[in-house]
C-alpha cells in the first residue's frame, strides 16, 4: 500500500482568546475523496488555510507531510508549488477578465518573454474539458453562472497540476443540478488520479461522495470514518460533530396560533433599470401572525428581489403596487422607513451586506437601532457591552468577548450575529433569506429552535430558502415562486418535493 499523500501531525494554531486547532493530526490516502466536517468554529477551514499556507510556517506548531516530505509553506505560492490548490466558497475569479486569463492568471503561459495567447486560450479550452465545461474560453467571468464560475476555479486549480484539490463549501451557493455537476467531476477527477478534501456542511453531498470523512470538534480530530466499511451515516456525523444526538433537525412547534394579517402584498410588479428587466411580476401574498411562511423556487426566480423590494428598496427597483403593514398601507423608500415599521431583513449575504467584518461584535450587533443605546446622539458605551452580551449569551455566539472581530468568527457564529442585529430591532416581521446557508446542523438546530420560539412570541417570518428539507421542516406554507411570480400556495399538510418543483418550473 503507497504511503498517505497527505500527513498532519500534531497541528496547534493559536489566535488572541482561543485555540483554534488542538493537536489535530489528519491524513489523506492517494486518489481519495476525503471529506472534514464538524460545526463551525471547530476548525476546518483553519486546518487547511495552515496546509496551503496562508497561515505560515512558524505561526503554528506540528508538522505538515506531503508526498512523503516535510514541508514548511511559508506562503500559499509555496504549497501551489507542491501540487496543492484550495478552492474557497468566495471565489477569487477577476469579473471583467476572461475565462482564458483566470484560468492563467499568475502562471502564464510565455514564449521569448511574453505571453503566447493562442496557446493559452488552447490550454484552456483543454482545462475546461477537464471539468465538462462547455464555454467560450474567451467569454468573461461575469457573464457565467456561479456554478460555472466554480468549474472554472477549478480549471485554475487543474493548469497548476494539482495532486491535492481542497474544495471549502463549494455547493454553497449553487443549485441541486450545479451541485450535483460538482460532485460527479469530483468523482471523476479522484478516477484520474486528483485527490480531493471536500469541506461540506450538506452531509447528504458528504455521504454520497466521501471515501473516508474526518470530523473536528472544538479544535479536535475526534474520529476518521471509512465509508467503504459502512461507517458513515447520518446520524452517526451528527452525534460525532455536536457531541450529542439530535433527533429531529426541525424541532417540532406545538400548540400553533396564528393572528391577523401582519403583510399583504397585493399586485406587486418591480423593474431593474440596471438588468434592463422586469424581476417581478404581479405577485399577491400574505403573512399572519405567529406564522412561518417560505418561499421556495430555483435560483434566480425572484425570492431575494422580492425580499429587497419590501425592505426599502436598497436595488432602486421601479415599483408598482400596495404593500400593506399591520393594517396600515405603506411606501418604504429606504430600509429605515421598514425598519422603522417593524420588518428586518437577514440578507443572504451576511459577509458582504450583513456584517461589518472590520467590526466587533458589539457594533455589529447594536448597528441597525443606535437609538436605543444613545443619549443625546451620543452612544452609550456600557450600554452597547451590556446589550451585546446579553445577544451573546442568548443566542449562544461563540467568542472570548463582544470586543472580537466579526471576521474571526466561523460562518454559524457570524449568522448569529447578523440575526442579534435585527432581533435588537424588536420586529413585527422578519424577512430571513437563506437563514442556514454555509453553517453547520447544530448551528442550524439552533437558529430553527429560535425561529419556533420568536413566531410563538408572536413574531411573523418570511424564510427564503433554496433547502426543500428546510422548507418542508419549518413553514407553515409555501409561496413558490417561478420567474418573478408566484407560481402557487401550499398549505405544508400538502407540500411535498415534488409538488415544489412542479411549480418552480411554471414559467
């Protein structure tokens, strides 16, 4: 048997307050699908920002084994040089530049001096064979999906001529069919000899592709499964990551009530100057209180349209039509106005619109009603720690203290402070838009058990989500929406899958 590609021993990685990775060893077989999964914060994407060298030798402890050799990456450049490439869930693609110069930008293909174009573009078009790309090599980034912008990077990855591909959530933000795409070129890549760690949150993607799985706890490896053993099952990486079992991943609500109207929206049409498109179209809805409706369809269908088209109108839509709150008709020309009226919104961007990730946890958390915690204009600083911890503590953030950064937060951590943000708003309505995208079961257990416990408080919910299972587990109904309309309601006594997607697919 040929000796593991991949060897991690003993690795410690430290940062201000907390202990990142505790003595973690990790091995990867040869020509394996090896997936690491944990909850957030327990120490995946840290593990492999050490082995691919954004965190340098000597800023961590342990050693690092590759083809059989010691190796001590000072810089990512240093592990691409061995044969190592890692693929984050942000892309790093350049928008305006085309598919040929991504695929080779800052490994050139030159010639006397100068880059050779015409063998560049023919390389790429090999690359994006390799991955079942069927694209214009000279097309630019931004005119492609994100699914084909993955394929892409991974093309990047491929030119390189990697031997370890390390993909971190790369179905994210993709669609069951882009998803499903990724992982069938996984499987054929391990078949011609690419070894490949797949950091997933989705365990059905981890089951049906890993050939062995490592899970992390707390900054430590509690156990390598084989799946070829029969080793690897649901249930079993649930209990292993959260340390205990979780029966039902939609806790049950009893004793459902549901009072007035809260939100009629009735006629609504919006238009984007920028698409040049009308991105809805005459759609009539409402949500009572006490109640968690989802709205279901593919992506690019119009749920998030609609959530900013009500949330003030951030995207300068053309808006028609009668958006009625608590009784009341209302125009909302700016999220103050909405917020003002008691709807929030948790964008599904919590990186990019959500959060301040130069900011603390405090700040973040107190942003969208300074008012509460000022005197005189002037914000109260004891006022913003105790309202801060308070979130904290309720809803469970991990962090040494609400002085941290948000960006040194994990995913699940970071959601639940783009969810204390508006909770501290107090609204009658919250719009969640993919509330549990990139986080882990238990992070996302928790923030289902807390949307249980806000609708029986008498708070009314929205719930955006692309994850059926999620749809099915936590509406009361469903909206499906297909092109900008709503293509159909379901009581959730009648929804079922295939129902959902029967209607996605209306228009």
């Amino acid at each position: 048997m040929s000796p593991p590609i991949l060897e991690m021993r003993g690795i410690t990685k430290e940062f201000p307050g907390v202990k990142a990775l505790n003595n973690v060893s990790f091995g990867v077989e040869r020509g394996e699908i090896h997936c690491l999964v944990g909850e957030n914060g327990a120490g995946k994407s840290t593990l492999m920002k050490v082995l691919s060298g954004v965190y340098p030798y000597g800023t961590y402890s342990g050693d690092i084994l590759f083809d059989g050799a010691v190796q001590q990456f000072r810089s990512i450049r240093d592990s691409e040089h061995t044969g190592i490439a890692i693929i984050y869930q942000e892309l790093a693609l350049v928008p305006e530049m085309t598919v040929y110069e991504n695929i080779f930008l800052g490994n050139e293909i030159r010639r006397g001096g100068l880059i050779d174009w015409n063998e560049t573009i023919k390389r790429a078009g090999e690359m994006l064979r390799k991955v079942r790309l069927d694209v214009n090599p000279e097309a630019k980034i931004r005119d492609l999906g994100v699914g084909k912008q993955q394929l892409v990077e991974i093309a990047k990855a491929l030119s390189r001529n990697v031997k370890l591909l390390i993909l971190d959530e790369p179905t994210a933000a993709l669609n069951e069919d882009d998803s499903a795409n990724l992982l069938d070129l996984m499987r054929g890549l391990r078949d011609q000899g690419v070894t490949c760690i797949l950091i997933s949150h989705k365990l059905k993607e981890v089951i049906a592709v890993a050939d062995r799985v490592t899970v992390l706890r707390d900054g430590q490896t509690i156990r390598t499964l084989d799946a070829h053993k029969g080793e690897v099952s649901e249930p079993v990486l649930i209990k292993l990551m959260v340390g205990r079992e979780i029966e039902q991943i939609y806790p049950p609500r009893p004793n459902k009530q549901f009072g007035e109207v809260v939100l009629e929206v009735k006629g609504w049409n919006a238009y984007s100057p920028a698409l040049g498109r009308q991105v809805l179209h005459d759609m009539n809805f409402y949500v009572r209180r006490g109640e968690i409706v989802g709205f279901a369809g593919l992506m690019g269908s119009g749920r998030t349209e609609l959530a900013l088209s009500l949330f003030g109108n951030p995207a300068h839509y053309q808006i028609t039509g009668e958006l009625v709150v608590k009784g009341q008709r209302r125009t909302f020309r700016q999220p103050e106005d909405a917020i003002r009226a008691g709807v929030a919104y948790v964008t599904e961007d919590r990186k990019g619109n959500g959060l301040i990730l130069i900011q603390d946890v405090k700040q973040n958390i107190t942003l969208a009603n300074l008012r509460a915690i000022a005197s005189n204009a002037v914000i109260d600083t004891n006022a913003e720690i105790k309202t801060a911890n308070q979130y904290r503590n309720s809803m469970n953030i991990k962090t040494p203290t609400v002085e941290q950064r948000v960006a040194n937060l994990s995913g699940g951590n970071q959601q639940k402070v783009c969810l204390s943000k508006w909770l501290f708003v107090k609204p009658d309505l919250l719009i969640l838009d993919e509330p549990t995208r990139g986080i882990d079961v238990g992070a996302k257990y928790e923030i289902y058990t807390l949307m249980n416990q806000l609708v029986q408080q008498g708070m009314s919910i929205m719930m955006i989500s692309s994850e059926l299972p999620e749809v099915l587990g936590m509406s009361d109904r469903v909206y499906i929406v297909s092109s900008g309309r709503i293509a159909g309601e379901l009581p959730i006594e009648e929804a079922n899958p295939e129902k959902i997607m029967q209607l996605a697919t209306t228009y």
